[in-house]
C-alpha cells in the first residue's frame, strides 16, 4: 500500500526539489515473464536535486489492458493470478479483481472499461525528512508522465492502513483523499472506496499526465 505519513496538504508542490529515476525491473528467472507477458513492473528512486542523495522509492506495475482483452476475456485474470504465484505478496489478482468485479459510478465504467492501460502505483515511500512537503506527489506526478503507456491509461491506487497512526482513523482516510486529491485521484467505485484512480488523459497542475509526445 502506498505509505500513508505524508498526509498534511502543502499550498505548493515542490517542483524542483526532487528528481526522478524510473527504470524497468525485471524477472529474476528469465522465464517469468512469459507467464505475464502482459504485466510489466517499474521502479522510480527518488532524489533530492541539489545532493542527489536517495530520499524514497516509487513501485509501479503497468497492466497492457487492451493487448490482454484482445487475447481473451480472462487473459488478464490469468496473467494476473500467475503473476501473484510468482512474485510472493504480489497484488495483481486484487487489481483485477477490482476492475472487473465492481461497479463504478456513471461516466467512471466507460473509462474504466476503454482503458488501455493500467498503472498500478503500489508502494510510495519517503525518507522522514522528505514527508508533508508534498514530494509524494510530485513524485508520483513524474513518474506517470515518465512511464510509457497509451493515452487512454488509468491509473490506481490504495492510500494506505491508518491502524498505527496517531490520529483518528476515519480522519486519517480523510486526510489522505485529500492529500491523492491534489494530483486528481478519486474515489470511482460505488462498491469499493478503497481504491483512488486517476485518468492520465487529464491535466494535473497544467501538465497532462502522461504525454503521448
């Protein structure tokens, strides 16, 4: 789940503090991809600009929907659940059994159901020093637009438990749909809350998100 500890609001983002690595992380056994062809994951290392020393990570997985579908109905089921087998604590079999499997709210099922692609932003991490600046965000923002995929791309994600923090719990959740709210998650299903998402064929902070360019 996305790290939940940086929830305070700033009234700007940090745009030029921090840089963003993303590169592709592969299969330790060569022959695993061939199980989820279809399913890629990405890694972004997050670094201050000015001392580039590592202040946090970013873990991403990018689901290649419409090659999926055009397999079969269950391709991406399949490719999923293999994928969880292979890579222990893995969460693919919960984000397409979210995409398939609950109901949206009207106007969210077409994007939904025409999506392409989709980014599954799984773990956001910062340093204690990096956190209630905003860096999570801008983070994230980079990383969607550095990360290659089609223009009809969704991405997800879930905030995060809020059993160890130090404030009430449904405050908490609170704080942290407004914190994702910034860059344009929401909430799009009527069944299940937990999970925000994001079009990327919308403009976050004047930037669209990514650009197909």
């Amino acid at each position: 789940m996305v790290d939940e500890r940086e929830a305070s609001l700033p009234g700007e983002l940090p745009l030029d503090d921090i840089v963003i690595e993303l590169h592709r992380v592969d299969c330790e056994d060569d022959s695993c991809s061939a199980y989820h062809p279809n399913i890629k994951t990405s890694s972004a290392v997050i670094r201050h600009i000015r001392d580039q020393l590592r202040v946090g990570h970013i873990h991403l997985h990018t689901l290649d929907k419409g090659a999926m579908q055009i397999i079969g109905p269950s391709q991406m089921m399949q490719e999923s659940q293999a994928y969880d087998e292979i890579h222990l604590g893995a969460q693919m079999n919960k984000v397409e059994n979210f995409l398939e499997n609950e109901s949206f709210l009207e106007g969210r099922d077409v994007q939904v159901a025409t999506a392409q692609t989709i980014v599954f932003v799984e773990e956001v991490w910062l340093c204690r020093e990096s956190r209630g600046k905003g860096t999570s965000l801008v983070a994230v923002q980079n990383a969607l637009r550095l990360l290659p995929c089609s223009s009809k791309a969704l991405a997800l994600l879930q905030p995060g438990s809020t059993d160890s923090s130090p404030f009430d719990p449904f405050e908490a959740e609170e704080k942290l749909i407004r914190h994702w709210a910034k860059l344009g998650f929401e909430v799009w299903s009527d069944s299940d809350p937990a999970w925000l998402c994001l079009s990327l064929e919308v403009k976050v902070h004047g930037l669209k998100v990514p650009d197909d360019g």
